[in-house]
C-alpha cells in the first residue's frame, strides 16, 4: 500500500509540474514603444542595429525559466538548421505559455524557413495579436505573404512594419527592382 501511494504521489507530482501554468510574460509595451521612438529617430543604420538588437532582449524575455529554456533550445536548434527539433522546442513553449507572442514569432521562422508560409502566418497573426508592435513578426508576416505570393497584402504588412522601424533591411523589397516594388503605370 505505501508502494502505491508513493507512485501515485510521485505521478501527481509529475502531473502537476506538466500542467503548471506559465506566469503572464513581463510587460514590455512601454520599453518596446520606447524603442521604437528611438529607431525611428536613428540617424545611421549602426544606431538603428543596437536599438533592434534592444528589442530582441525584450522580446526574447520569456514568462520565467522554463520557458526560457524552451525559447533559447528552439533558437539554438534553427540556429544549427535542426529545424523539426526547434519546432519540438516551440510547441512545448506554446503550449506551456499560450500569450507569450515570441513563441509564436519564432515558431513561424522555423516554418518560414521550411518555407511553410501559411503555418508562418497563422502564427505571425497570433503573435501579432499578443504583441501588436513586435516589429520582427509584422516583418516575418511580410516576407510569408511573399512567399504565397500575396503581393498587395505583403507590401501593406512591409509598409506597416517599415512605419514602426524605417531601417528594416527588408525596406529594400520595396525599392525599386526590389520584389516588392509597386508596379509602374503602363503608359
């Protein structure tokens, strides 16, 4: 009976730590609205870069230590091209932490890079959804619509993404000759 016993309390215990919730992600609206000032100000692409890159220590803030580590894995597994491991890595971290935008943000990379673009934007959508200004997913839902090759939607989300951060390299869709260059009147 105690044998029992202890496997039943050891199986809640493992039942509860996998159904812990994660806590709500840290507020960091204002230091990104913050950032977005600022780049918007930059004077030099070298200036705009470090203001990015303070973004992505922002965004990249996750709820508490487990899903950081499920976040920094997945990263670690695209950086490395194993790409169905990071994919693993940001299912269990949606999973565990439902409104943490970059969950999402980055698991669409991972199928943008498998050039799944319609898995891309469904979860570009919903980190947008959670994250309204998160540059990195307004950019990433530009370049998934130019993958299926939706033209106008793609230039709308590029433009809405380049109005938050001018200094995007992506801008260079729209230059001309880029792909995403308007089309010209015919005269």
């Amino acid at each position: 009976m105690k044998q029992t016993l202890a496997i039943f309390s050891v199986a809640l215990t493992v039942s509860h730590g996998a159904t812990a919730e994660c806590p709500a992600a840290p507020d960091n609206l204002a230091g990104i609205d913050r950032l977005i000032d600022q780049v918007q100000n930059a004077t030099s692409e070298g200036e705009a870069r470090r203001i990015s890159g303070q973004m992505w220590q922002l965004w990249t803030d996750a709820p508490d230590a487990r899903s950081q580590t499920l976040l920094d894995r997945g990263m670690s597994l695209r950086e490395a091209w194993d790409l169905a491991g990071a994919l693993v890595e940001f299912d269990a971290l949606i999973t565990y932490c439902p409104d943490y935008a970059e969950g999402y943000n980055q698991r669409a990379f991972v199928n943008y890079l498998r050039q799944d673009y319609g898995a891309a934007l469904i979860d570009l959508d919903r980190a947008i959804a959670l994250s309204p200004n998160h540059v990195a997913a307004l950019s990433g839902r530009a370049l998934s619509l130019l993958g299926l090759k939706r033209l106008d939607e793609a230039r709308e989300a590029l433009n809405g993404a380049l109005e938050l951060n001018p200094w995007l390299l992506e801008r260079a869709l729209l230059a001309p000759g880029g792909l995403l260059d308007p089309p010209g009147e015919d005269i």
